[in-house]
DNA sequence: GCCTCCTATATGCTCAGGTCATATAAAGGA
DNA sequence: TCCTTTATATGACCTGAGCATATAGGAGGC
C-alpha cells in the first residue's frame, strides 16, 4: 500500500516530439547524434529520434545525405524540405492553439480551487 | 498523388485527457454522460472516458457511488477525492511549466521563421 | 596487431494513451 | 411489442514513446 504521490504527470509531453525535432532542423541541417545534443540528451531517447528522422523522410518532411568525410563513422544528414517547413508552421499554430487551452484550463481551475472548500451551505 | 496537407496534427491533445477530467469533476459529482456533455461529447471518446474513470477510481482519485432513482439505467456518479484534488493541483502546476515550454518552443519559432530565406551567402 | 572506448545509426520488445466498434440493460413512448 | 434514448462497459487495435541491445568505423593505448 503505497500511495507514494498520487497519480503524477511526469513526462515531456507526449506527442510534440516531431514539433520540436523539426524546431531544431530548422535551424540548421544536422545528423541525428548532433540533434540529440541541440534538444537535450537526457530527454530524448536516440532510438525513438532515429525512428522518427526514418519516418518524417518518408513522409517528405525532411531529407538525408551520407557525409563520409571526417573522422568516425558515417552520418546520415538531415535537413528540412518545403514540406518540412510547411509542417513546422502548422505544428506552430496548432501549438499555439493548444496554449490557448491551457489558459482555458488554467483559468477554470483558478476558479474552481478558490470555492473548493464551501462547496454547500 | 494528394499530399493534401503536409503531416497534420490533428488532435485534442495527447496525455492531458485525465486532467480535463478531474477539472470537470471539480466542478461538481457527475456521471460519465453528464461528464461526456460536460467535456464535448465530439471530443471524448465513451469508452476511454469510463475506463479511465474505473482506473482513476482504483488509484483512489475518484470515488462513485450507484444512484438508482430517477429514469432510465442506474448511474455511477463519481466525486473527487482529496487525493484527486491534490493530483489536479499537481496537473495544473504541470500544464503552467508545459505552457512555458510552448512559449519558449513558438519564440524559437519565430526566430527562425523570419531568417528562413537567408541562410547562406 | 589487438583491445577498448567513443561516435553514430539502427532494431526488437514492451507499455500506455487513445480510437473505433460493439455489447448490454433499464425506461419510456409509438 | 418494438424501437429509441440513456448509460455503462468490453474487445480489438494503432501509435508515440521508453528501454535494452546490436552493429560498425575510427582513435588511442600497449
């Protein structure tokens, strides 16, 4: 029986991953092992951001050319297409839209923890 | 060949589900069709809304009673518990540092957004 | 030459949040 | 009686994400 904390919102939040890895292509073609360092090591797991460049490459978003040269083992570079650009900007107006959520939800729950404790007379 | 539009982030977002629902409790003991009409019925799905009532239950957010009287099939009419307050203050809390992360993400944005045709010389 | 570490990319397994379809049951009205 | 509305619930499935692990090239020690 250990209720330790209850229930707890941990994460970075799901689902915005893509946002942000596009975010940082933008400012700057990169390899995969370079975007880890741009977004934080520690909060970016490698397999999942490899998984992702495969996919959003697929889906047109992004482009890769192996860089050969240089020590160590190959690269795969990225950059962002049109397209990419395009889903950028619609990722940030549905970012903001999402902001604006949060102040509605924010904003209710200001409202609801003040009454909290005469609820009925 | 319909690219139609590029990516798409269609949703209502990912994760924060269960804190809607709590907020939508603390405004006052509800079953899950009144909670449905509450949050848009549109935007939540029935199912998940009860599974993740039972399971909130189970984590002792939530406790629910069976009201019988009135028309139609019996409710469950669920309320908050202390527990379930302390968890949305621990939402709230959580959703103003993600509100701080969308601020910082849309302000990189910005910045990139308007040096985009001129990246090299 | 060989071993080991660092860089870099990639795959397999698994879980949790979420959607869609469908089942069930009580009341009320035609 | 049958159909619709209200209400709760379950099964199948998809996908974002985390964790562990595999592979391969180069650099340095010895």
């Amino acid at each position: 029986m250990h209720h330790a904390s209850p229930c707890c919102p941990p994460w970075r939040t799901r689902g915005l991953t893509q946002a942000w890895i596009l975010l940082a292509l933008a400012q700057g073609s990169a390899h995969g092992y370079e975007l880890l360092d741009r977004l934080g090591p520690e909060t970016l797991d490698p397999g999942f951001l490899y998984r992702s460049l495969r996919a959003m490459e697929e889906a047109g978003l992004v482009q890769s050319a192996w860089q050969t040269a240089g020590s160590g083992p190959a690269r795969r570079v990225y950059s962002l297409t049109d397209l990419g650009w395009e889903a950028l900007r619609m990722w940030a107006a549905h970012l903001r839209r999402l902001r604006a959520q949060l102040d509605q939800f924010l904003e209710q729950f200001a409202q609801v923890e003040g009454g909290e404790k005469d609820v009925l007379p």
